[in-house]
C-alpha cells in the first residue's frame, strides 16, 4: 500500500495556538486496512469519536476507542512471514488523531498513544510501542476529500517477545512500521486558517 512518509510531530502544547474547526463530529467508524511490518491485515476497522466544533486546539481530535485488524474470520487475524497467523490487539486505548498542520484540505499530525500485543499461530507473544517502553505515535493524516484517515510509519517498536518467536522473524528492537488507509464513515470536514 503506497502512502506518503509524516514526520512525528510532538502532541501537546504545539498544537493548542491553533484553531481547528470539525464538523459534523461525533460517532465514527474508521473502515480499511493496514499493515505493520511484515503483518498485512486487510478488512480491518476502527471505531471512536470526532470532536465537534470550532476554535479546537487539535489535540484529540479524533479518539480511538476500538480497533480490530485483519479478516473477518473467527478468530481475527493477520496474514504474517512464512505462513504464520497473527493477530493484532490494539492496547493502552484510545488512541488520538491531533492534527498540526492544515494543506490543502488536509490535516497532518499523528496518532499517539499507540501499544500493541501480538500473538502468533505459533504461539509466539510479542508487544509493540514506542521507544523506551513510551507509548508509540503514528504519522497520520485526515483527507477531507476522501474522507480517508492515513497512518503512516511512526516510531513503533518490538518491546518484548516470549522464547516461542523465530528470531529470524521478530526481536527486540524491530521497527514496526505501519500504513493504513481507514475510510471514515460519516466523512468530516476538518479545518484549520
């Protein structure tokens, strides 16, 4: 999947002195896919909310509050390297879109708060965040357009894996870099001057 590479931009005072505008907000379903590595997990959703309003500071503006990756099979999972299953829990929920910059009719920022467990068909466990143990960010970017939410790369990686993962496959230290292309429904229009 081609998307463009976001610089990881800090969340927090940096986007307060700017105001941003949403409409409609509210609940949202986030439909698409998306891939972390070598794990590609197609038909996967997300589900949160939408801030509503104008003069918003950008932090939060979408929350994250499920996620599910891969197919729609019982039990969901990802299509992993050398024919392993993987499945894919998205933890330390919600997750949040805070927008910083404004081209265009789209917004550029990142996703933060980002942890992930996984667990392989080989039983391997493994859990995914930011450096050091931090909570991990995500590029991310908002197309009016579209409609569609972007993630793109982030500062991901391998924290901890247990003695049944192939080291050939996963270690500590691993970059875990993610695309994604989320179709929101409803669309939202997302503004900054």
């Amino acid at each position: 999947m081609a998307a463009a590479a976001f610089a990881i931009l800090p969340a927090g005072p940096a986007v307060a002195d700017t105001a941003w505008t949403v409409t409609p907000g509210g609940p949202t379903g986030f439909v698409g896919s998306a891939s972390f590595g070598y794990i590609d997990c197609p038909n996967s959703e997300l589900g949160g909310s939408v801030q509503s309003g104008s003069g918003l500071s950008g932090f939060g503006l979408f929350s994250i509050t499920s996620a599910r990756f891969g197919s729609f099979a019982d039990p969901v999972s990802c299509a992993g390297a050398a024919g392993i299953l993987m499945r894919v829990t998205a933890t330390g929920l919600p997750w949040g879109f805070n927008a910083m910059t404004y081209t265009n009719g789209v917004a550029y920022g990142s996703m933060t708060g980002v942890t992930m467990a996984l667990h392989g068909s080989d039983e391997c466990d493994a859990t995914v965040g930011g450096p050091a143990g931090a909570l991990g960010t995500i590029g991310a970017s908002y197309d009016n357009a579209s409609g569609m939410l972007t993630l793109s790369d982030g500062d991901l990686e391998v924290a901890a894996v247990d003695s049944d993962c192939d080291p050939t496959l996963i270690n500590v230290g691993d970059r875990f870099p993610v695309q994604g292309q989320f179709q929101s429904k409803p669309v939202h229009t997302v503004t900054s001057p």
